[in-house]
C-alpha cells in the first residue's frame, strides 16, 4: 500500500499516529490550518440529533443549503453550488472547462497543480518565491494577457503565504483575463479568518467568468465532514451540477453548513484569538532566529536560513516523534528545504510547539 510522503499534504494524523505510536493525546496538528477552537457545539449538537435521518438519502443538490448560501451573499439559488469540500468544486470546474492553459502564481496551493495535470492543461507558473504578489501586480496583470489563459487561478489568503489581495488587485486580474477570453478561479477558503464581511462580493453583479470558492472545513473545523461551495455564473453552476451526483453533500454535512452560517459570535471569537496568537508566535519565532512572513490567515509561513544546518525534513521529524506535526513546505513550487508551515493554534499548544523547538535547539548547540 503507498502513502503520500509526509511533506506531500497536511493533516494526515491517522497514519502518522501508527507510525510514530502516539496516544490521541500526544497530537497536535500544525500542519493542517483548521480551526483550533474546534466545532461550535451548536454544530455538534445538530449532527447529534441528525443522526437519526441517515437512512434517508440527503437532500439532492443541498438545495436548502445553497438557498441559505445565496441568501447570505445576496445572490440567486442557481449561482450557489455546494461540494464535498472545496476540493471537489475545483475538480469539477476544471472538469468542465478542461482549460488548455492554466496560470497560478506559485508558491501556492498545490491542488490546482494536480488537478491541471489531471485534465493535460499546459501550466503558466509565475513565480514571486516568499514576496507578495501584490508588489508584483502589473507584471502579473501583464504576464496574463501575454500568456492568454484559459483559467487564471487566484488563493486569497494565499496557502502557504497568507497574502491577502486587494478588492482593486482581483478586479484588474479578472478584467486582465476577460479580455483574454479567460476565467478567473478565485480561492478564498481562508477568508473567513480574516474579516467580518468575508461574504461580501467585490462585484456588483457575478461576473461571467469568475467562480468564487469558499469552504466550510477551515473556520469551522469540519474537514473530516467536508462542505464547501462555490458562486458563479448560472449557467456554469449548471454545468458543474451536471458532472456529479446530486447526493455528494451528505446529510449531516448539510445541516452542520446551515447551523455554521449563523455562528456570527464563533467566528468574531475564532479571528480575535487568532491575530492575537498569530503575532505573538511571528515575534517569538523571530527572536530564535527565523524568518518570518507577513500573511492575514490562520497560517505562518517559516523560513530557517543559514538557521543551524536545519531544514524542514529535519524539523517535521523531530516534531513527528513528539506527536507535533508541522507542515514541510519544499514542495509547494518555487519554495525550497528550507521553509515550513505552521498553523496557528491555541495558546498552551503554541506554547508546545516553541518549547520543542527550544529543547532540540539546547541539545543541537550541547553537542
């Protein structure tokens, strides 16, 4: 049987626990950006009680689901489709495009990579390392009309990065990809953790050819129930609707969405926690000697240059045998051994997480 590699994705804790012998206590995931407050346990309280309806077939298309969805975004129903997952709404969408050619900024996340491949697109990677895309906008903007592709995928916050782009940066990369003949896949799954208005649109209207994808799994950390959903054209959303079966979002991943839509004072809870632990751990981090990027998300992006010898593989290691999982970044593109991801997390589980490092840092520098 073949695994992923353990720096291939995030969050594969089962396995990990087998290998390494770790009690369910022992763990704490750094490596997948989820929520660290957990389910809200009105949430919990719901799937509880919904258990009861499994032997019923869930409600076809998540129709109550994605009529709440548009209500809250202030579109119409046939603009709203929900997904196992955010995962599965960006298959789709490439599924029914089957783009030629696919332009991403890169490093980035590395599901759009796969999926492009999985349909022969011709990638158009445009670098920026660890700096922001946003000090280079115009060249982005520039390189998009050069390469004219069919699909211009965008992660805002960015994974691994956490870059946030601007109302006015999405605008002028969708504008630069309609007069192409392009769309515009944008990715906000993080958004959530970075302001109130997240559902706000930076359109008037949908656009006709952009796909807005959010997901549930993150801010509300339901991965192992998976729920996201998209906005776009009508007759786009048809299309995607058409590829799958109308049962792919299960019963209690569809009440769970309709009960997270309302949690207004978790979310308010979970972004407050969240800056506040994110900026201390960036200045502690720093004070030990590495580097450090500015990102708005639940995330840290690390680098550990001329940093003692280490490198990532070395540290998600020492971490591992300790039952903390930190999320080797060498192989999203244009990023190297050096870099690492974390997540941000509770305060006595940040705390761990800077007191192992301390430990394997006094043993390096006892030898």
């Amino acid at each position: 049987m073949e695994f992923m590699k353990p720096y291939e994705h995030g969050g594969q804790v089962y396995r990990w626990q087998k290998k390494y012998m770790l009690e369910d206590s022992d763990i704490i995931d750094f490596s997948a950006n989820i929520n660290p407050l957990g389910p809200p346990r009105r949430m919990i309280d719901v799937i509880r009680k919904e258990t009861e309806k499994l032997p019923n077939y869930p409600e076809p298309d998540a129709a109550f689901l994605c009529g709440k969805i548009a209500g809250e975004h202030g579109v119409k129903y046939e603009n709203v489709i929900a997904g196992n997952g955010a995962s599965e709404l960006i298959d789709l969408f490439f599924l029914y495009l089957r783009p030629q050619k696919v332009l991403f900024p890169a490093p980035t996340f590395k599901e759009y990579e796969r999926v492009s491949r999985a349909v022969n697109s011709d990638i158009y990677s445009y670098y920026t390392g660890d700096m922001p895309l946003s000090d280079h906008l115009e060249d982005f903007v520039a390189n998009i009309k050069n390469v004219s592709p069919d699909v211009v995928v965008i992660c805002t916050p960015n994974n691994p990065t956490g870059e946030v782009l601007e109302r006015d940066h999405l605008i002028k990369i969708a504008e630069a990809a309609r007069e192409v003949g392009g769309w515009v896949l944008l990715d906000k799954s993080f958004m959530p953790f970075v302001c109130g208005d997240w559902k706000a649109m930076e359109w008037d209207e949908i656009p006709q050819n952009v796909v807005t994808i959010y997901s549930f799994t993150k801010m509300f950390a339901m991965a192992g129930l998976r729920l996201g959903y998209a906005l776009g054209p009508s007759w786009l959303i048809q299309g995607l609707k058409s590829l799958r079966n109308p049962w792919s979002v299960n019963h209690l991943a569809q009440e769970a969405g309709m009960v997270c839509l309302d949690e207004k004072e978790y979310e308010v809870s979970t972004r407050d926690l969240i800056t506040q632990e994110r900026e201390k751990m960036i200045t502690k981090l720093d004070n030990r000697g590495f580097i450090t990027f500015p990102g708005k998300a639940n995330f840290i992006l690390v680098k550990m240059e001329d940093l003692y010898g280490l490198n990532a593989r070395i540290l998600w290691e020492v971490f591992a045998r300790e039952g903390i999982f930190i999320r080797n970044a060498e192989n999203f593109k244009g990023l190297s051994p050096e870099y690492f991801r974390i997540a941000v997390r509770l305060p006595d589980e940040n705390q761990r997480f800077l007191a192992t490092i301390d430990r394997y840092l006094n043993n390096f520098f006892s030898f």
